[in-house]
C-alpha cells in the first residue's frame, strides 16, 4: 500500500495536506490537555480558552498561554515537518498545507504559506478592535500587554473556544480541498470541525484521501488508504 500511494503522490498535480495535533506531540508538543499540569491542572480548559475567561481573568489566561509557548519553543520541527517543507520547496504550487495546530511547527521547518486554521500561538493580537492609538509596538509591557492610551489588551493569536476560524484560511482550505486530486490527512483525530469536514469535502470532488496517523480515526471511511506509521517515519519516505 505504501507504493501505491508514493505513486499517487508522483501522480498528483495538487496535494492538499491536513495536519493534526499528533504530529505536533511526535516532536514533543503536549496536547492541550498534556500541558494542563502542575499549577495548571486544576482549571477546566473553558476557564483557559474562551474570550469570557480572558475578561475575567487576563493575567490567569495570558500566563497560561506563555507557560504553552515556552513549552513550544523547547521543541523542534520533526522529520516529517521537514519532508512536507522540502516537498513543497522543489514542487512549487503542488501542495497545500492546511493545520490544526497552532505551534508554529510547520513554518519553523521553512514551509511559507500555511494555513493555520486554529491561529498562532506565537503571535497575538488586540481583544477589542484596535483604535488609531492601538500599536503592536506601542504596547505597555504587561501580563497581558495593553495599550497605553485606551487599555485595549494584547491576546494570543488562537482560536478560543466559541469562535470562529479566521475566514480567509478557511475558504483558502476550502478551495485547496475542492481543487486537490490527492489528500494526505496526517495525525489528526478526524474529531474537529470545521476542519475535519475538508477530507470529506475533497472525497466528494474525486480526489484520494489517505490517512497517515497510528490511530484509527472517524476519517478513515473515506479513505482510498490508510497507512499506521508516525508522520516523522512515513512523509520523508512518501515525499522523497
């Protein structure tokens, strides 16, 4: 089975890939859950990651996402960031990549144009809608940031429960998912959606699906083929 689907990834003139959270923890990124320990094992995720917990408690909230990007920044894209990086470099134009994680992994590997569904991790942005003396640069150091002249507070750049994805990554998946002939679905648990609604968007417009994850997944139903191998040990040897 694996030949076959190596043919299909030479054969293919559009590859969209979807990545999950189990190809984050392959580089040791805990999992939202995982990384609710210690101090933090007592709060519920409702009391971490919704816009009405940050209101209530910016400096609770803001430290728990600075406690994730330390954690982040410890670990390295693995071999199978690499191999989608390297694939997408001497194939311009022939993959898309559409992830569920938020940690940044892909664009540290050197894959430019991401589509990162569920926002960054690394990056924040202004809680209410800026004004003119709202300005990244600006910002009064803090926990969070705010700006200095309004109070308008610095947030992480996530998706939070209760909202919705960034709209123009969604419709550029959207779109990738319509026009592929192959999809790789690649560690995730098929569980999410909208995002887990794109496999069966491009097995309705004809293309392969092919499931890389240990696991099984509620995905595999629409799967041409299912291949249980870690994305580190399975993509650099498909994409070569």
């Amino acid at each position: 089975m694996r030949e076959l689907v190596r043919q299909w990834v030479l054969e293919a003139r559009h590859i969209a890939v979807l990545t999950g959270a189990g190809m984050s923890a392959e580089s040791g990124v805990p999992t939202f859950r995982d990384a609710q320990t210690g101090l933090w094992a007592r709060f519920d995720p409702q009391q971490l990651a919704t816009e009405a917990a940050f209101r209530a408690h910016p400096q609770r909230v803001w430290d728990w996402y600075q406690h994730r990007r330390e954690m982040v920044a410890a670990v390295e894209p693995n071999a199978g960031h690499h191999a989608l990086a390297g694939f997408a470099a001497r194939h311009p134009g022939r993959l898309t990549l559409i992830t569920q994680n938020v940690d940044g992994l892909h664009q540290r590997a050197g894959l430019s144009g991401t589509l990162a569904l569920h926002g960054s991790l690394t990056e924040d942005r202004w809680l209410d809608a800026p004004r003119a003396c709202c300005r990244p640069e600006t910002a009064v150091a803090g926990h969070p940031p705010h700006c200095g002249t309004c109070g308008n507070l610095r947030r992480p750049a996530v998706v939070w429960f209760g909202e919705h994805l960034p709209q123009a990554e969604l419709d550029a998946a959207e779109q990738a998912a319509r026009r592929c002939d192959l999809m790789l679905v690649v560690g995730t648990s098929g569980e999410v959606y909208p995002a887990a609604g794109l496999a069966f968007t491009a097995h309705q417009q004809g293309a392969r699906v092919v499931i890389v994850n240990p696991a099984a997944t509620p995905l595999d139903a629409v799967a041409q083929a299912c291949l249980r191998e870690p994305a580190a040990v399975c993509l650099p040897w498909l994409l070569a």
